[in-house]
C-alpha cells in the first residue's frame, strides 16, 4: 500500500469514527420511549413486618407526560384505564424503597423514568408528621434533582391531588407547581423547595412547606403551611400567620396587606419593597431581638371610606396608623409561634451568625432560646403611591 | 525537543496562561467542601491564605530554577543529588504528573457520568478524553500552550458570568465576620485547600524555555492570585448559596451550586449542565498539560525513546489507571496521596534543592549562578 493510499484510508477512518460519535446516535431514545416525571406524590401506609421487624411501607404516586397528549391512569395493579386524551399518566407504586418504587415503573409502562424535569413532590399528611427523612435521603442523593424542585405538603389523600384538573397546565402536578412557585413568589410565604428544605435539614433549622387542600367543589387551594422540626411536621400556619412570618423572615416580595375598618371592611396595601433586619442583644442573660421592617407600600384599595390624600400629614398619620397596627399584629404572631412551637421559625440561626453568644445560644439549645427570646418590632411603613385617585367617595356625601 | 519542533519559547502572557490552565481543573468542584469542613464561614480566608502558601513556594522554585537557568529539573537533579537519587527524582516527576492525569481525568469522567451522561460507560467518557489529549500534545508544548490561550479567557469569563447567576440568590445572613473562632479553624483547612493550587511546579520543567526569566516569578504569581480569585468566588458563592452545613455534605459542592441558579423558571432547568459545558475545557487544559509534563518527565529521564513514544506509552497506562479505583470515594485517596506528594514537591523538595546547592557551591562542586533575565 502506498503512503498516500494509507493516509487516505486512515482519514477516512478517522472521520468515519468522529461522525460515529459526534451524531449522538449511539444510546438514543425516543421521546415517547422516556418517562418523563414531573411529580411525585408519597404518603405512608401502615408498616409492613420483615424478618420480624417493622418495615416503613410508602404508597408513591409518580405522574409521567404523555408527549402525545394521550394517556390513561394507570392503578397499583398496573391495569390501564383509558381515557380521552390526557396528558398525563399516574401510575401508583406501594413500595417500601423509593427507588425501587420508581424503577418499577419499567415494567409497569414499558419507558425509562427520567427525573430531571421533577417539578413537584407532594409529601402525605401521614408521612410528614412520621418524618421525611428517608425521601428526604431519596431526593437529595439524585444527581438529577433540581434544588428549585417545588415541596409541598398534601392534606388528603394523595391521588385526589394528582387527578384534579387543571385549565391553564397539562397536568396537576405541573399546576400544583406553578401554584405553590407563585404563593412563594408573593408576599404570603417563605421560599419553601427542595433547595431551603435541603438547608434547613443540614442546619438543624425548621422549615415551612406550603399544604395544598381541596375544597368543597374539589379545587386546589393552598391556604396554610406546615412547620417542621427535625423533618417532621409539627404543626400548621394560617394565612396570616404564613404572612407575618414572611415579613420576620425577610422574605419580602410583592403581595398585599389588609387592614381592617369597622364593619369588616379593609384597607389593601401593595407591597413594592421591603426589608426586615434584626437587632439582637443579650440583656440579663435573655435574648432579645428586635425585627427592623421597613416597607414600600401603594395605596390599592380603601374601603374605609370618607378620606381624602390630597395633604401629606394624612398619609403620614395613614403610614403610622397602618404601621402601628402592623407592629402588633407582627409581636403577636411572633410571640404565639415561639411559644406554641418552641423553634426557630424566624430563620435566626442563619441571621445570628455575627453575634458569636446568641449564635452559640441558639445554636446549643434552641428550645430554652425560644422560651426566653423577648421579641420586638419596629415598622417603617411608607405609603409611595396612592394611586389615580386623591380622595374616596364617601357614601354619606350628597350627589 | 529532540525534532518535534522548535525549541519553546514561552513568554510571559503565556507562562501566566500555562500556570493557569494547569491550576485550574477538577479540584475546584470539591475543595469548597474541604475547606468548609474546617473553616466553615472563613474558608473564602484559608483559600487567600493557600494562595499565598502557593506564591512562597513559587519564589522557592524560581530561587531554585534560576541558579540553572537552562535547564530543567531533571539536569540539576542528577547534579545536585547524584545519578542514582536524582534519577529516583526525575521518575517521581513522571509518576507524580502521570498519577495527577489519572487522578484528574477519572474525577472528570464521574462527574461527567453522574451529571450529564448517565447511561455512558466510564471508560467511554475517559477514552474519548484521552484521544483529543493525544492531538494536541503530539506536537509539543507550544500547540498546548497556544490552546491555553485561545480557549482560557473566554471560558473563564463564561464560567464567572455563570456562576454571578447563582449570587442573585445569595443568602448574606450566611456570612460572617471573620475570625471570629480564631486562626486555627482558618490554617487547619488549609492541607485540603493547598492541593488545589498545584500546577504550577511545572516551572521545574519549562523554566528553561521562559523567554524572559526575570518576569517567571511576576507571571507565574500573577496566575495564582487569579487562581485564588476565582477560587475565593467559589467559595464565598457556595458559602452564601448553600451555606456550609449543605457544602460540607455534597460531592460536588460547586456542582450544587450550580443547581440554584435557575434564570427564568423552567426555561434553564438544569443549569449544572451549562456549566459541566463550561468547566469541560477547563480540566481538559489541565489534563492535557499534566499528561504531556508526564511524557516529557519521562523523556526526559529515559532520552532514548523519543517523546512520542512515551505518551503512546503513558496513554493506555493512564486509561488502565484511572479505571482501578471502585468508586470517586477510592479515587479521592488516590488524590490525597497525589496531593501529598505535589505538596513534597512544591515545599520541602525546593528547600533541599536550595540547601543542597548552597552545600555544593561550598564544596565547589557547582559555579556561580548566571545572571537572570538571560533569553534562551
């Protein structure tokens, strides 16, 4: 063979082998060969007995999309209920091991589950007051997992959350998703993912997961939180306590504040921008800690009707009086959540870390810290626009 | 180079392009959980401080290096210390780069696998580094050194622009003001730190082909507070992203990291990916230039077989290497050991040299230095 007969056989060779590996045809799969999973719904059953001993035994509801648009729900027996064109497949695996759970998910629908586009876990009552320790191991250990991974706590039964449908979203679990994102995204709760959860579990420091119910007409709402301590629930905020703790926790994005006026009647406050800082200090051997708030408001809504804005002393005494009442709403619920839980809610672990004696305070013996912790608030509250309007039509006045 | 091209000429943009390209790897995914370990809230501290321990070794190497200005370690071994030991040396040099390619390129491929290719084989992933390692070394060390030009820059500016995403979630509670548990949490992370500075002991070796000697040290020190720049961002960004209970914890803490960064939601959804894309040129300049420092260490030790020869030898060699360890968690103790021998090298090695050349002028078995700033 020639020298340059070889030289051609050996770059044709070559690229011949580059076209091999640059075509990403080697280990291809087809979309629909995938099992994409977008949610996982887990609760606990009753423990199962092995070699004697009691075993935790979970019911895992893994919800896969349909590319093609058509689906049908799969139950734990893994017969295949058709039905008209969904999305979505649920497919429902009682399981004592996550892992194994998913993976059987194989020879339940023929596809390969793929977790890296999970957007929502939705944890069972029952699981999360027995503890999420071993989901919580389950999620963390997987390479794939998103930290922004929505978590959110299921207040009934697990596959009635993942069959409501949804008008804006192909699945529920997508809306769940973008349903818990923008609840977090406002003012009316702390950030709460896989991410925070992750944080929280590693410090020693309670979280707050959303809780989605169903109400009467079987819609979704997501109206409370539930706090956890050591990875298991220990109770349940409302709105307005999940609010409050917001504005503690500096967690501060846009959302609304109502006050009220005689007659249940309110007055609606636009958050634009906001600040909580802390002041804390160690006086006779108690932590005190001073929560600093300072808001950016806009006037939106004023039901107390009769007032006029046009002279800036009345926005004033309007900023002291809503900043006032805002203050003791704050000490309230502040005080309330300390002594009925006796963690730390407020996230000062993180925030006490230049003030080396709180910091080791808290840190050795959060539940005496709690117990002694004298809370204060100062509030800062600005009105920057009143909107379009200098003056509310009062019903009294005569045409 | 014994006909392979040229004799190298490096000048000093470039010797500050080599030192960063071999510095800056795979270690940097982990070591903010080895510095965290230790320094907690002030490892972003102990990073300055290897830093620094890095630029007093490099004035111990170039105090070495100068007193021969041209020629390279494995000349003045065999003068200072014998044939016998200073050969002993010279193998160590090659086996120290060789097992640092290997160490390297495995972290590499499990990174690789876990995040971005799980169903590809190991061996696969290293295979396919190998060959676009072979390419560019096959001619030397100035193809190398103009790869490391081209590409450095602009990956690093990608990277930094990258990872500034992940600060716009930045938790500062999670800072604290340093200090304020002492200097001794901030030194004792310091051995985990310190390994991720090495590279720049190839000075060693290529000192000789510097085009301007007096500005080796400036170039050289200019690469490793850039180093320790870009190291302290990463620390500070995991430090205030995942705070340190969560760093401590993770395999690969720069890699979570990454996975915070979410730019608008569900649009960049696995932004780890990105930066495996990002950070894949940034260990293969590593790679490329530990293994070529290995061919020509042994080269240079055994000059009857050319230099080709050698990495046609040393490559199948690093592919059975890098496939021994069970695991990343068996391969980290190769890398410890790895570690420990490049810290033999950067420190105490340089101090026996200049004890043993301080010996030797007295006995008068070595002639003055020549002057610096001589041109090759």
């Amino acid at each position: 063979m020639t020298k340059r007969r070889r030289n051609w056989l050996a770059a044709v060779t070559v690229i011949l082998f580059i076209g091999v590996l640059l075509a990403g045809c080697w280990d291809y799969r087809e979309l629909e060969k995938r099992a994409i999973i977008v949610g996982i719904g887990v609760d606990e059953l009753p423990p199962a007995t092995s070699k004697g001993k009691k075993m935790r035994m979970y019911q895992v509801l893994v919800q896969v999309v349909e590319p093609a648009g058509a689906g049908g729900n799969m139950g734990a027996g893994g017969s295949t209920q058709a039905t008209s064109r969904k999305a979505y497949t649920n497919i429902v695996i009682t399981t004592p091991s996550f892992s194994e759970g998913i993976e059987r998910i194989v020879s339940l629908s023929d596809r390969i589950p793929n977790m890296a586009h999970l957007q929502l876990i939705g944890v069972g009552e029952t699981l999360a007051k027995n503890g999420i320790n071993e989901l919580y191991d389950f999620l963390t250990r997987l390479p794939q997992m998103r930290r922004h991974t929505e978590i959110i706590v299921l207040d009934g039964p697990v596959s009635r959350f993942f069959t409501t449908p949804s008008i804006s979203q192909p699945s529920p679990a997508l809306h769940m998703a973008e349903m818990a994102a923008n609840v977090q995204r406002t003012l009316v709760m702390p950030e709460s993912n896989l991410g925070v959860v992750s944080k929280s579990v590693r410090g020693h420091i309670p979280f707050i997961l959303v809780t989605a119910s169903l109400d009467e007409n079987k819609n979704i709402n997501m109206k409370q939180a539930a706090v956890f301590d050591r990875q298991k629930m220990v109770g349940t905020l409302s709105t307005d306590q999940m609010q409050d703790l917001s504005l503690l926790q500096n967690e501060i994005e846009r959302g609304l504040l109502s006050f009220p006026c005689s007659g249940g009647k309110k007055t609606g406050l636009q958050v634009l921008a906001g600040r909580s800082r802390i002041e804390p200090a160690m006086r006779n051997g108690r932590p005190h800690v001073t929560f600093k708030l300072s808001l950016q408001t806009e006037l939106i809504e004023y039901q107390c009707l009769g007032a006029s804005f046009d002279k800036q002393e009345q926005i004033r005494k309007a900023e002291r009086l809503y900043g006032a009442e805002l203050k003791k709403r704050l000490i309230t619920t502040a005080n309330k959540l300390k002594d009925k839980y006796k963690v730390d809610v407020f996230r000062l672990t993180t925030r006490l870390k230049n003030y080396p004696d709180l910091y080791k305070a808290i840190r050795n013996d959060p539940k005496t810290f709690m117990e002694q912790m004298v809370v204060d608030v100062n509030v800062k509250l600005r009105i920057r626009t009143i909107g379009s309007s200098l003056e509310t039509p009062s019903l009294k006045v005569n045409p | 180079m014994q006909g392979l091209e040229q004799r190298p000429a490096i000048s000093p943009t470039q010797l500050f392009m080599l030192a960063f390209g071999l510095i800056v790897g795979v270690g940097f995914l982990i070591m903010p959980r080895g510095a965290m370990e230790k320094a907690r809230e002030d490892a972003w501290l102990t990073v300055i401080l290897a830093g620094m321990c890095a630029i007093l070794s490099l004035w111990l190497i170039t105090r070495v290096a100068r007193m021969f200005p041209h020629d390279t370690v494995f000349d003045y071994n065999t003068k200072l210390f014998g044939s016998i030991i200073g050969s002993l040396f010279n193998i160590l040099w090659g086996l120290y780069f060789l097992f640092f390619t290997v160490t390297g390129i495995r972290v590499m491929a499990e990174v690789v696998r876990e995040e971005m290719l799980p169903f590809t084989p190991v061996e696969v992933i290293i295979a396919a580094m190998l060959l676009v390692l072979v390419y560019p070394a096959w001619n030397g060390l100035m193809p190398i050194i103009r790869m490391f030009e081209s590409g450095l820059p602009v990956t690093l500016l990608l990277i930094v622009m990258f990872f500034l995403l992940a600060y716009l979630r930045a938790d500062w509670a999670e800072l604290r003001i340093p200090f304020q548990e002492g200097v001794t949490p901030i030194i004792s992370a310091l051995p985990q730190t310190i390994y991720s500075y090495l590279g720049f002991e190839v000075l060693f070796l290529y000192y000789p082909f510097v085009t301007h000697k007096d500005k080796a040290f400036a170039s050289t020190s200019f690469a490793i507070v850039a180093v320790g720049l870009f190291y302290a961002f990463l620390v500070l960004g995991t430090l205030v992203t995942l705070g340190p209970d969560v760093t401590t914890t993770q395999t690969f803490p720069v890699v979570t990291m990454a996975k915070t960064i979410e730019v608008v939601r569900q649009f960049v959804e696995r932004a780890e990916l990105l930066l495996i894309i990002l950070w894949l040129p940034l260990a293969y300049t590593t790679h490329l230039g530990f293994f070529f420092s290995s061919a020509f260490s042994f080269h240079r030790t055994f000059p009857r077989l050319a230099l080709r020869w050698w990495m046609v030898i040393l490559l199948p060699l690093v592919f059975i290497l890098s496939l021994i360890p069970d695991n990343f968690i068996d391969m980290q103790t190769w890398s410890d050991k790895v570690g420990l021998v490049g810290l033999f090298l950067t420190i105490p090695y340089p101090l026996i040299m200049l004890v043993c050349i301080v010996v030797r002028r007295r006995l008068g078995h070595l002639s003055s230095p020549r002057k610096d700033g001589d041109v090759t």
